[in-house]
C-alpha cells in the first residue's frame, strides 16, 4: 500500500483537552458545571466565561506559549484557567498553596510567568514571594502583572479592597464571549508547568502537552471507570497534577464540579448531602479525617474514592467500604500526568475474605491505557524481573501520557528519559497476575545483614497497631548490620501516654520477620512533611543518624532539635 | 516559554492498538480473552498466538504496509488477525462476507493484496472470485497467496481436506512466539482497509489509522460507558468498521469476546445463558429476532446493546427493556471510524415516561470525544443551522477519528473533507438539549439489516437486463430490515407486456449480492424528473414509503396513486 495520504483539517485534529470544554457546552449546555457555595453554573455558562477570559487574557498580552501562574484553592476560577489559559494559548502554572514565599518566588522566577492570578485569601503569601521578586504588586509591569480572584461565592462577587489590581471577575465580563480559542497547531505545544514538589533537590518544572493532557484525562476515566454525569467533589487539590487530570476530565464526562475552599470533614460530608457527591479523589490521610468524623453522615451515600499515595490499610478499607466509600487505589507521578497504575478491581475477587480483598487492593495495579508499556527492571542488570511477586525491580514506564520534560532542564529531562524509559524510581513487585506492587522508594530501601528490607512492607505492620496514627520507616546506620529500620510514628492522641517503644518492637517481632524488626523506634507530633503532603524521609533519615541505639547506649539521645520526651 | 523540547521514546509513542493487547497479556494474562463452541482462550495465549501469526505472516513476505484480506465469520482467527496483521506490520481488509464473487474479486484487485485467508466455508464464494482474478488458488504465486482458516472449535482444528493450502493454524503453531511487533513509527500509518458501498458502484477503500483506531477505540468504550471486564457477544460482523472498533476496544477492557459464526437468535440466547453476555452490538433487525424468540430466554438477563442504523421504535424498547436488553442508539459511518455519536442517556430522563424516553433514546445523540467538533450546517449556505430541533442541515464532523481517506482515490478523498469538514450525507436537526437527530440521507445509499447498498450499483444491474429503459432504487421502509430497496422502472414499450416484478428479482438475485435485490419493483410509464432530466428520488422514496410489501402481505395492495398495473 502506497503509505502516502494527506493530513486534512477535517481528520488530523490536534488533541487537547480544550476539546472537552466544546463539547460539554454543546452537548450537555444547561447541564450543571460548577457548584461553589450557593453559586452555580451551567456548561455553557463555563465556556462562555472561559472564552471571555481567554479573550482578556490576550488582551493582557498573553501570546502563544507564555506562563500564566496562578496561587488559589479549590475554587471556580481556577477551574476556569485550566482552560482559559490554553484557550487564549497561554500555558497555566499552577502553584502549590503550601508553599512559603520563597518558593512561590522561586516559581514565578523559573516559570518566567507573565500573569500571577492570586485567591483573595493568598494575598499576604504572594505579596511576599513578590517583594522577594522586587514585584511591586500594585503597578502594572511588563514582568509581571497581578490579578486578584475576590471570593467569588456568589457569580457576581467581587473583593472590595481591589480596586487598585485587576480582577478576575472584570476580567470576564469585560471579555469577548465570541473569542474562538487559539488554534492548537501542534498537539505536542505545552498546556501546563507544574512544580514537583522537592523532597531531595530543588524543584523542577514539569511540562504538560495537550496531547499528553488529552490521553492522561481519557486514560483514568476508563482506568477508574468514571462514568457520565459524575459528581465530584474537589476534596484533591487543582494544584495536584491538575487535579490528576480531572479538572479536564469532568467536562470530559459532563460532569458536576463540587468546589471546595478547604477539604475538611465537614465540608466532604456536607457536600456528600447536598450536591449527591458520586466520586472524589484524595490523599490516604483523607481518609481517616473522614472516618474520623463519621458521625457527621446522616444518609446512606455511594461515593466512588480514588486514593493516591500509600496503600490504604485493610482496616480502613473495610470501615470505608461500610460507610459508602469505595475505594480504589492509584499509583502516580507528576511526571506521569497523575496515575500511571489504577489498582482494576477483578469481579472473581469478590469472593475473597475482607483481608484477601484489602491485600489485592492495597496493590497498585495495572497501568492506564495511555501507558505504552510498563516494566520492573532489575536496577543492576536492568533485565524485567520475573511475575512473582517476591523479586523487586524500578519500575519503568513509556507511553504518551509521559510529561514533555523539565522545563529549563535538559540534563534533568534527558536523564529522565535516557534508556528509552521514564524511571519512577519506585521499587517494586509484579505479581503473577501481572498487577504491581510498590515496595518501596529507591533511596528507601533499607540493607540490612545483605538483606533488602522494604520500609514500607515495615510501615504496614506498624500502622496496623491498633495505637498508632502515622509512621515512617527509613534505614538507620548499624555498627553490626550496616542498616537497621527505624521507626518514627505519631499515635493517636489520647493514647500517648500508654503505647512504649517496647509495645511497638514486640508487637513487630510477632508480625515480621526478625531481621525486619526495628531496632529504633521514635515517637514524634507529627511527620516532617513536604507542601504537597509527602513525608519528607531525607529529614527522618537525617535525623536517624544522629540516633544512638538503646542497644548500645541505655539512654536514648535525641538530637539537638528534638529534645523533649514526645516529639 | 521556549516551546522547544525533544521527544523521546519514553514520552512519544505511537498510539495503535497493538498496546492494548500487549497490555491485556500482561495486566489480564489469565482471564478468558475468547471463548468459541468448546474452545477457550486466555489473553497471554491471545497474544502468543498473534505474535506467531505475525511472525509467519512476514516469513510470507508480508512488508510494511502490504495488505492481508480475509474473508470470514466472527471466528477467533479473524479476531486474532485484527492484532497479527498490524503486528507484522501489514493492513487488515475485511471482506463483508455477503458479497457475490464480483464484490471479492473487485476488492482484492483492488486492494492489491498478498495474501487472502478465507474461511472454510467462504472457500466456494473465494475460489470463484479468485477464478475471475485468474488466479489458481492451489499454486502458490507472487501475486496472491491463499491461507485456508479451517474450522477451528477446538485449539488444534484443523481441516483435513487443506493440505495443498497454507493452513491457518499451522502458521500459528509454526509461528515464533518471542516475536515482537514491528515498531510504528508514525501512528498516521495504515492498520485497516474496509470497503464501503457508498453512493457509487464500485466501493471505496476506506483506510484507518493506528491513530484513528486507538482513538476511535477509546472514545466508544467511553460514549457507551463499557466498563472493564464485559462478556462481549460478537453479533455485529467483525468486518463492519472492524466490529464497530470492539475487536481492540475488548481487549483495551481486559474482556471475553463470545465468538459465533452465525447470529441467530438460539446463538444469542445460548451465549448469554451459557457464558453471562454483559455487551453486545447490532444493527436493529438483530432486535427483532431477538424478540420474536423470546421464549428461548431462561434466566434473568442484563446485557447492554448498542444498536446502530435507524432509530429502534418505541415499543421495541420498551419490550427489549422488559427482556433485560438496555438499548443505547449510536450513529456513525465506516469513514468516521465506527460510532460518531452515541445517544448517551441523562439521568434527568428517567423519570419521563416510556413515550418520552424512547423518544428521546431514538436520537443519534451526542458526539464522542474523539470528534472534535460537530455541527449541522444548512446545505446552501453552510451555516449552521439552530439548536432548535426543527430546522435540518448536513451533519458534519471533524477529528482524528475520521479516517486517512480512501485507499488510490485522491479526488474522492479531497472532495470527502474539502470544506474542512467531512460531509456526512446525513440531514439531521439539533435539538435545544444539543442532541442530534438524522432526519433523511442527502446520498443514495439503502441501509438494510446494518448493510450500506449503494442504489447506483443496484440500478446498474437492473439497468442491464434487455428489456429496461430507465430505472431509480430508492430505500423503501422496511418492518424487519429498516429498510430495503425498491425499483422504480421504465421498460421498453414493445415489451411491457412479457416484463414481470419476479422477473427482475430474479435477474438481481442472479447478479447482486442477496441482501441487495429489491424487495418491491413498480412499473412506472416514466420516472419523476427535474427540470433539468434528474430523477427526483425524494419523490420515489415519499412513494415507496406508501408500499405494502409483498412479504407481509398476500395480495399486493398498492396504495390507491398505485392502482393502474403500469404506473
């Protein structure tokens, strides 16, 4: 076959998400789109407002490719952006609202954004960052400008004490809602950056296209089987991989976006019985403030929960199960536009006991279609491992749903990407059944006596006693094994006083290995975490060093900085 | 931002289908992939026997691009061949297996294909076209090889009287399993090549992409909502847009393809008792059967149907419903990949009454996300027309869905997208909601039982018997088949006494195809024309819709117009 045929405008399309927003307004118009507080909002009335803001986004300056940053909760107006911003052909930035001044400045300086959109309530942290960036947020620059979202609770809300900035509101109805959007050429052009947060070094930008965007959206509907007309609760930061895709996924789906200014228990439980919330995603510490609370539900509710991060404990899955909420467990990067695994569950597990199902959900699963393969590499002779489940490996990922690269960094991207894979630097397990399982963080790895010991195969003991709220498990220097795991946990509250380093090591011993036992553990307020909520094991592990072990020494010495009894 | 950045490996990869089966073999390796009479296989040996098939396929010689026809039913070795071909690199042509020899022989000339797999059964029909083609299909030549597909129930079939042939599962078994599928460098490549009667005589090549099928894949399953896991029945013929897309879309979902030979309705109902049926496509008459032998349904049953063709009535639905048979109607054409719209149901509707919701499920509905824009443009003036549901216009498409083009026919493919749009030939209304209704056909072409006829080609067969002067085929309505055509002629004046309505069935059925003979010939004294001599085929079909078929009906009642034996 001669292989030569024409690309015509009617059947070589660039993908973009932006094509989702089209549609809902053409197909599901009077359907509703945004619920914020006693505001509402019809499709059609989002991508009218879309288009007017893309219009005065260009009418601000905006060219192709240019960065619009933006520092704001779960709000309509940064739900807005996610498409206005590629509308006008701007590329969205989206900070992480946990972070200090300095590395918001450190973004608005690396991004090089044009435009800083900042919630009302976020004033004070972006005013800073821009004294850091000598930004003087009152006075229209070519560097930078500044547009306040007021607390838009209400359609026609606006902040009283902007008269001085420009306005997101103004900014809308000052637009031209015939703005056609600017025509994506190449499917391959940037439609986000987006900051990883730094556990290790310093943060890196990470970029989108909207090819990438389009598949990333389309692969998670299907890999958490999201049907029409969702109703979802942003209990997930926006910030968060763009919400993983769902900010574009939910018009995808001619869904109802239920924004929320703070994920607190009332608020979930609130919006569960009044809006009818069907699905929402989360971190796993979202689950206990839910469970927690539970005394707040008052109706019977069916809420489909996508969770990323650590796997949820058998416990908490059965106690969630019983409440209403079904959870299904994702495993994903920044760098893999959100999840790259979807733990699919299996119609035959259904006749496993609690603990069986909780194992095989605990797993991380399959990977999403957008994926192109998928592999656990053995990290020395970089062979696949085999289906196992015993033989760990890094898992390695390839497939259109991979980030473009770091923005500004060569050397990072081509590092990234070297052998033809995207290296999670998750260390993992594949089943027989061909599902993955993280066992644990490249650097985490704990070698103790020649033996790999996974901290988090450790961590899952240790969180299944009955006491204890959160722990982290990270190696710790050993005069005789090289490593040992130690053990920082915060336990619950009221029962601080009872629970003993002792309690925790026996109960290990009856539940692990010997060689697994933690030879260390601390009890501390909380673990030291990143802005996005990820524990920050390079402090616990620093902090492990500086631990004399009670073996060798009978009083325990705490560093400098952590000297009281409870941590 | 500089939009520069590379692409790698890990991050660009071509979109193709051929990932969903590697996937299937690694996430879904145990789980039945297909099941046919006793024969029973999983996805890991799915994929092994295509990777076989694919290595034998190049030990024939077959190259980048080059075509592979088969003519068969919906048998496992059709369904496998929708993976090996492209696999080894080659273009699938399915051949509608209701074609006379002429039609085959027609394709496979021009398809220039290199090999043909024909299934037992088709063997006549083949060696027939192969006569016209002048090729002996027991000597091997350069120009056309033949692979016998015998029939095999069970995993070793085999036909005993092939052994001057290639036999299919002998380059199955002989077949290198390590295989690894040739690389696709560009997606924009050819998977498929599936001819199309459109309005013309001689079909056209329609050529899918590995884009445009990965695409049109996914945005199927999502417009219909299949979730993963179905039992997916093969009662739509896998040559039809290869299965609507299904072919790959149920291995995407890690289902079980149920293949039968035949679609009866014991076929169907044994299939959903003996192996738990969840999806399954059709064109409307496949309803009808499946009602009239209701008797034969045991058990309770739910089963998703996707209909396509003309809308199911009103009582249809409410009966199939009762069944257990859930009906969403969908709308496409061969060019557009499959379903282009799909009458996605709102909940908001379920509390209308029977009379409302089959009127609302009996529209085309909305587009799938992989047309990027839809509209329905007045055929004068191009503009579109008003979500009023009233006012009727083109339906026209654009996306990376539609097709490459049509294989060696420049001029029919630049026409087909000259405006930026593909033409549909479909006249159709929008209604307030954005729901798209098809109104008429602006082309000639008769829908019958799922099947495209082209009317041109019909009255070029009439045209050829001695004793017509004139001729027209319109669609006619039909209960049973949506519809059927009917022939309108002008005969010679000398002879219009000997010339009878069997007589020209008959001269059809013995140089047409069967499901394309006319159901109903009328006798005219002349044909209804425009002032400029163009036959003015609305007014035939407002005549043939006041018919009354022969079939139903003992004596030929015309309608009173109709009452002179000549008209």
């Amino acid at each position: 076959m001669n292989t030569y045929m024409s690309k015509f405008e009617a059947n070589y399309t660039a993908l973009t998400p932006i094509t989702f927003l089209k549609r809902a307004a053409m197909s599901y118009a009077d359907r509703t789109s945004i619920i914020y507080g006693e505001a509402r909002f019809t499709w059609q009335e989002t991508y009218d407002r879309c288009r007017r803001l893309a219009s005065s986004l260009q009418s601000l300056g905006i060219a192709k490719n240019e960065v619009v940053s933006v520092l704001a909760p779960n709000i309509p107006a940064l739900y807005e952006m996610h498409f206005a911003v590629p509308m006008a052909g701007g590329v969205l930035n989206t900070i992480n609202t946990m972070l200090d001044a300095n590395g918001v400045k450190s973004i608005l300086d690396h991004s090089e954004a044009k435009i800083l959109f900042v919630d009302y309530e976020y004033i004070p942290l972006a005013y800073e960052a821009l004294r850091l960036l000598n930004v003087d947020p009152k006075r229209s620059t070519t560097k930078l400008s500044v547009v306040i979202i007021g607390d838009s609770t209400n359609k026609n809300g606006k902040l009283e004490s902007s008269k001085k900035h420009l306005e997101y509101e103004e900014l809308v109805v000052k637009g031209n809602v015939d703005f056609m959007a600017v025509k994506i050429e190449d499917e391959w052009d940037p439609i986000t950056l987006s900051y990883t947060s730094g556990t290790t070094s310093s943060p890196k930008g990470v970029v989108y296209s909207h090819r990438g965007a389009f598949l990333g959206t389309l692969s998670l509907i299907l890999g958490w089987e999201m049907g029409t007309q969702p109703v979802y609760l942003w209990s997930l930061p926006m910030f968060h991989c763009n919400g993983w895709t769902f900010t574009w996924g939910i018009a995808a789906r001619g869904g109802t976006n239920v924004c929320i200014r703070n994920t607190t228990a009332s608020m979930i439980y609130k919006s569960i019985a009044l809006h009818g919330v069907t699905h929402m995603c989360c971190a796993p510490v979202v689950l206990n403030i839910i469970l927690e609370e539970r005394k707040q539900l008052t109706t019977q509710v069916q809420v489909q929960v996508l969770v990323g991060g650590s796997p949820p404990p058998e416990k908490l899955l059965i106690k969630m199960e019983e409440l209403g909420f079904y959870i299904v467990h994702a495993y994903g990067l920044t760098e893999a536009t959100g999840a790259a695994l979807v733990c699919e569950w299996q119609k035959r597990w259904d006749k496993h006991s609690h603990e069986e199902r909780a194992r095989l959900k605990a797993r991380q699963g399959i990977s999403v279609l957008n994926i192109e393969d998928l592999d656990v590499k053995d990290t020395v002779t970089m062979q696949s491992v085999p289906k196992d489940g015993k033989t760990t490996g890094e898992i390695v990922i390839r497939g259109s749903g991979i980030m473009k690269g770091y923005f500004k960094n060569e050397k990072a991207t081509s590092e990234a990407f070297a052998s033809g894979w995207f290296h999670t630097g998750d260390v993992g397990v594949i089943h027989p059944d061909g599902y993955i399982q993280v066992k644990d963080r490249l650097k985490d790895v704990i070698i103790s006596g020649g033996e790999n010991i996974s901290s988090v195969q450790v961590e899952e003991v240790i969180y299944q006693h009955p006491e204890v709220l959160q722990v982290a498990v990270v190696a710790m220097p050993h005069p005789r094994w090289g490593e040992t795991p130690c053990a920082f946990l915060v336990v619950k509250t009221a029962k601080h006083h009872t629970v003993t380093e002792n309690d925790i090591i026996t109960y290990c011993r009856n539940n692990l290995p010997h060689y697994m036992v933690p030879k260390k553990v601390c009890f501390l307020m909380d673990l030291p975490k990143t802005s996005t909520g990820k524990v920050q094991k390079g402090t616990l592990r620093a902090m492990a060093k500086n631990i004399q072990l009670p073996d060798f020494n009978n009083h325990l010495q705490m560093p400098p900085k952590f000297t009281s009894s409870r941590l």
